[in-house]
C-alpha cells in the first residue's frame, strides 16, 4: 500500500542539498526549521526563522533574522566524526511524516577507517506547545568501542553572511543549558534552552564544553554491536516579542525543564495535527501524486500559520528560507487567505489583524506620496512600512542593479487586503470583527483609491496611470484593468459598508465617519470615481490588460521552445515588455477574484485570448493554481489538471530551479483553491453555498470540509 502521507527520500544528493532542505522543513506556525543535517554539511542553508523576529537589512530594510540553531548534534563512533562527506553512504533515507510532522533520517554510514553503524534522527516541532523542540537520536553500531553524542545550540548563525544574533550570555541551570541572544538592531531577545534526556547505552563520560555562543553536552556511551543506543534533546525557545519584561531565558530553561518527555510530547502534538487535518484535509482517490503533492502543499501552509500572534503575517516564502526575507505580499490576501477563512477562520484572522495592526504604516505610505487614507505597501515586514527594495543585483548579471518598482507602483494590494477582509466576514459572519476591525480596512483604503484617481477632463473619466499590474512583466502601464476594476470594488463595497454600519452598529459607523472624515463629499467623489473609471471591455467581453497592451509584440510562445528560462530572460526586462507575453495574467486574476460578478461568456473569451500569452513554466509560480481554477470554468478539467499539477509539484519537484530559496507560499496556499474552487466547484454568494464538480478524468473522489458561517460543511464528491 502507498503511503499518502509521506515525503520520501531516498538518496543523499548534495547539489538538490538546498531544495531537499526546504521540503523537508518543519514546524509548528511559531517558527519553522529547514531540513538542513543535524552534524552540518558544506554550504547547507541551515536556518530557523521565528514568526516576527525581524532584524534591519541592507537593501532589503529588514529580513527574519536566522535564529540560534537547536539542530547540532554530531556523533563521533570511536573517534571518528559522522559526516555525510566523508566515508560511505551504505544506505540512506529521509521521511516527512505529513499527518504528524516527523522528521526522520535513516543512515547506515561506513566511515572512512571501516567502523559502521546505523544512525537515526527523529525532530519534530510540538505543534501542542509552540516553544518546544525535540530531536532523538539513536546509533546501533556495528563495531565496539565508544559513540560519542556532541547536541548544542548554535548562536554564530546568519542570513548569507549577514549576522543579526548577537551573544548575550550562556550558562547552566541545573541540568539545562541555556544561550542568550539578541537582535543587532531591532533588540529582540532570544532565549533558547536544551536539555539532553534518555541517554541510551552505558554512559562512559559526560562533560559540558562552554564553546562561546556554542554551547555543547557531550556524552559518550559504550558501543556494543548491534545494541543500539542515542540520547533526546529537547529544546525551548522564547524571544521578547512573547514576554515584554520576563527574563526569556529564565522562561526558556523553565520550559525545557518542565518539559515532557518524547513520548508524551509527540502524542501531543500528534493530537494537534490530527485535529488541524481533521479540518484542513482534501482527499483525492485515483492520484496518489495529487493525492501525497496537495497535503504536502496543505502541510507547508499549517505549519507557517500563525496560531497565536496577530501581529505577524506569513511571507512569500513562508519560514522556510531566505528568499523574499520573510515580507508579506498580496500573496496572503489572493492566495493564501481563502484556505485558512474556509478551514481555519481563526488563523485567517490573526493574518487580517496584522493589517489592521498595521494600518498606521499603510496611512504614513499614503501620506508620504500625496494621497489620503490607507496605501498598504507592496511588500511588509514588521512596522507595515513599505520595505520592497528599491534597487537589486541583476537576475543575469549581479554586478548591474536593476530599480523594482513595485513598492512605489504596484498598487492592487490595497483592494486585495480589503477584499480579502470581506471575503473573511461574507464566510464566517463575524459581525463583531468587521465591526469593530474589518470595516475601516475597507474604508481607508477606498479613502486612498479616490484620492489617487486622476481626472481626464477630455476623456471624462478617471483614471491609474502609471501603475503595474499582477503581471509584472509590464511595468508604468496605464489603466491596469485588474487595479482598476479593483479599486471600484472597493468603493462599491465601502459605500455598502458604511451604510450597512450605519444600520447595524451605528455608533462605529458615526465614528469611522469622524476619524476618517468620511464627509458628504467625499462619499459623492467615491461615487463618480465608482461611475467614471477607466475600463476597456470590448463589446464581446475581452477586456484589456492596460491601455496599449494590443499594440505591444503578439510573440506566438511556441516558437520559444524549447527553453529553460523566462520570456523576461530571453527578451530582458525591457524587451519582455513590449510583448504581450504575460508573467501572470492580470484579467483572469481580476475574472477569478470577482468571480461572483462576471458570469460564463466574459470568462471564455478572455480565457481564449490571454491563455496562449502566459509564460506557463517559468512565468510566475502564482499563476498555475489559478489558471486551474479558469480553466474548470470554461469546462476544461483536463487542461486544468496540467496547471494544478504544474502548482502542486513548484516545490516538491524545483520546478523553477529556486525551491532552495523557500516554499512558493502563494502557489501552495493556491492548491487548495484549484482543487474547492475549480475542481470542486464551490462557489460562496450571499445567498450560501454550491458546488459543482467538475473532476478530472482519472479522479475517482474529491472530499474536503469547510467552514461556512461557523459550520463545517462536508463536500464528498465521487468521479465517474
Ligand atoms: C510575483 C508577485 C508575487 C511575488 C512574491 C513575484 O515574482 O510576480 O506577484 O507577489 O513574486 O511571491
């Protein structure tokens, strides 16, 4: 029988080292861990990223600081050190237990001087307490002698040669031994704690070694064949963010002593995961790869949620690398979002209060280029500045900069994070939320969409010139159809809003009036803005992306083939966007996100128009999932099989060759939308819920759950 729930590897590769490190990633919505080797090896990535531990950057303004490692164990069998570079690899293989989060390696290693053993190392991240980390280690050794056990915490980490952590201090309580930690410019603390239990085999030595910023138990044991024998480390972990005043280290050495022991804290844990994929789980029969791919994509996305933290939010890469230094982009809003609204409102929610949390930061965006209300920025971190990088190295040639102008441009995050705030409420029917939250995001950003329209006097209508779209292969466009159509919505909504408010909670609608002068005239300028945007619909339905796009080089992308790069790589930056090739496709996006208001015939030929234009492979990873969802629409479930395969395998199989860099959040958190939404067909109106299933081929069952209105509700759908 396949095993559905496990990530199997069974070869060491030291090239697919950096994107074996990300799948194989851990942890438990506090913080995650990449899959890097408990002794090291050359040029890992190892890291460990905290939700909200951000620490200032060159460039980039601020990034998640790599945290102190808890991974370090080396063992030395007699004498000699495990390594993965050195002696044989008699056999290997590594597992990700989906259902429960385990991490484990099996190795049997013959070491250059012929002493073999087998080596096993289990972690996982306690999803039942998030502070808590375990790893267990065990060796049967095939020799006699002596297997010595090195665990430590490591605070000499960084983010590619940038160091954030600096060392505080380091001791001994009791049994416990503690690091201490804190961030170069943003002064978070970081205490971490380990504790070392069940030694296994007759303990021979013990010593502790007071490494600075490295501190280390050893313990050495008696190595008798085929006896095996290990150690559990267990290890705690708390930063200032948590506890204002406490002393973190004094609470982290508490909790890895109160700690429970392996046993108990896997089967607690095991409890929590069994209730988050009670929720969460998509049953696919008659596709195993579907099948194991989709709870992978689900699994990334649970464990990058925060549980308990409202004030931060899940990065384009989730926490498992370095790419895109943990900001969050549209990303959560568009692709993320809809996953957790339906399946975990209140992590949705934890999500869309760090907006609101950060609405001071998106009011001092909007002042700061002239306009009123709430900009939110493009790409965000801690303060909700905007903190997208102004110039990076060339993709081509790093020695020449190129400017991204997508924080200054790149406008529609304000209308995605309001839509995504109405969605949340439409779903859930949290009143008090929208009341006392989500109604403000809503109307300060549509505060800001009226401020920046212009007014085309001889065209008579307003417009967004000079802005990107979802596609950014096209940058300084005129009339970006999905920012524009966006943007109206969320006036639309906000004039709905208000007078929703002002029936059912009269008292906060008086009040956002008067904080966010909401005056008679500015409602009638949202108004015209509403009736006189710029939108170009043909009178077939084929809308336009941006005023002009039919005028650039229709290039027929088949003529590209074969290829391993971007339209953007072949033609340049410049070059890609005098075609009509589309990295993302902003109309199906806008088609898909408004799905309620845009019926059949407006979809297909759209549909028909702007599919043979994406750059499908190697375009950007948001699109496949979507395009999954189009083409169910349009009534192609097998096309919209390649594109859901294409999404569900970005990671698993380093589709574009960057899986090292971090999960593809958006992709991920998009396959579950591909499989509701399209596949299953589930669309959610004011009205309540439907589905229409439209299965692939070859699919035998879809099942999944979700929320509606504070009720599970059951799909269960069987192919043909
Ligand atoms: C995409 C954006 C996305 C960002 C982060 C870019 O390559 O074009 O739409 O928000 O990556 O994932």
């Amino acid at each position: 029988m396949i095993d559905l729930w496990t990530i199997i590897e069974d070869s060491f590769e030291p090239k697919k080292q950096h994107h074996k490190e990300t799948i194989f990633t851990i942890g438990n919505g506090y913080l995650c861990t990449r899959g890097a080797f408990e002794e090291g090896y050359p040029d890992d990535h190892r890291a460990t990223f905290i939700h909200g531990v951000f620490d200032a950057a060159p460039i980039v303004f601020t990034e998640l600081a790599n945290a102190p490692d808890w991974l370090p164990i080396t063992v030395y069998l007699n004498s000699e050190r495990f390594s993965l570079d050195t002696g044989t690899i008699e056999s290997f293989q590594r597992t990700l237990d989906l259902r429960t989060g385990l991490l484990k390696r099996e190795v049997r290693w013959r070491s250059p001087s012929g002493t073999t053993a087998t080596l096993t190392f289990e972690r996982f991240a306690s999803l039942a307490d998030e502070h808590l980390l375990y790893i267990r280690c065990r060796v049967t050794p095939e020799f006699a002698g002596t297997v010595e056990f090195r665990a430590g915490l490591n605070g000499n980490m960084h983010n590619e040669g940038l160091v954030h952590f600096q060392w505080q201090g380091q001791g001994k309580q009791d049994d416990v031994i503690y690091l201490h930690n804190r961030t170069r410019k943003s002064g978070i603390e970081i205490g971490t704690a380990m504790q070392i239990t069940n030694v296994v085999g007759r303990e021979v030595i013990r010593e502790d070694w007071d490494v600075q910023n490295a501190p280390t138990r050893m313990v050495r044991v008696e190595a008798v064949p085929g006896q095996t024998v290990g150690i559990d480390k267990r290890v705690a972990v708390f930063t200032s963010r948590e506890f204002y005043s406490a002393d973190v280290v004094t609470v982290a050495v508490h909790r890895a002593r109160e700690a429970a022991s392996w046993e108990s804290a896997l089967e607690v844990s095991k409890q929590a995961w069994a209730e988050e994929w009670d929720r969460t789980d998509v049953i696919i029969e008659g596709d195993n790869e579907a099948q194991i791919a989709i709870r992978f994509n689900l699994f990334q996305m649970l464990i990058a949620a925060p549980r308990h933290d409202d004030r931060v939010n899940i990065g384009a890469k989730t926490l498992s690398g370095f790419g895109y230094r943990g900001h969050a982009f549209w990303d959560t809003e568009i692709f993320m979002l809809p996953l957790f609204i339906y399946t975990a409102p209140h992590i949705a929610k934890n999500l869309l209060n760090y907006r609101y949390r950060n609405l001071p930061g998106a009011r001092r965006k909007a002042q700061a280029n002239g306009f009123e209300g709430a900009q939110f920025p493009w790409e965000s971190a801690d303060t909700g500045d905007e903190v997208t990088p102004t110039w990076v190295p060339h993709f081509a040639e790093p020695t020449k900069l190129v400017r991204i102008w997508t924080g200054d441009i790149e406008i529609h995050i304000s209308a995605d994070i309001a839509h995504a705030a109405y969605q949340y409420w439409q779903a859930t029917g949290d009143d008090d939320w929208f009341i006392e939250l989500g109604a403000e995001l809503i109307l300060d950003t549509a505060k800001f969409w009226a401020s920046r329209a212009e007014w085309n006097a001889e065209k008579d209508r307003y417009e967004y010139n000079d802005v990107i779209g979802p596609d950014e292969y096209h940058e300084h466009v005129d009339n970006n159809a999905y920012t524009n159509r966006m943007a109206q919505w969320n006036l639309q909504t906000a004039l709905e809003v208000l007078e929703w408010l002002k029936k059912h909670a009269p008292k906060k609608a008086k009040a956002l009036m008067k904080q966010l002068d909401l005056n008679q005239k500015r409602l009638e300028t949202w108004g015209e803005v509403i009736e006189k945007i710029y939108l170009h619909i043909a009178p077939n339905g084929l809308i336009e992306q941006f005023e002009g796009y039919y005028q650039r080089k229709d290039i027929d992308l088949a003529t590209l083939e074969p290829r391993t790069k971007s339209a953007q790589e072949i033609f340049g930056i410049e070059g890609c966007n005098e075609t009509q090739i589309l990295k993302q496709p902003d109309v199906l996006m806008l088609l898909y996100v408004l799905r309620n208001d845009y019926l059949g015939e407006i979809v297909q030929v759209n549909y028909d128009y702007y599919m043979p234009r994406i750059d499908h492979t190697y375009g950007s990873s948001l699109g496949p999932s979507i395009m999954a969802i189009m083409a169910c629409e349009v009534g192609k479930p097998d096309d919209a099989y390649e594109h859901f395969i294409r999404a569900v395998r970005a990671d698993l199989r380093d589709v574009r060759g960057n899986a090292g860099d971090g999960i593809h959040a958006a992709s991920a958190g998009g396959t579950w939308q591909s499989v509701v939404f399209g596949f299953g067909g589930l669309r959610v109106t004011s009205d309540g819920w439907t589905a229409k299933p439209r299965l692939p081929k070859h699919w035998k069952r879809l099942s999944f759950k979700f929320f509606h209105h504070g009720k599970m509700q059951e799909v269960d759908i069987k192919g043909k």
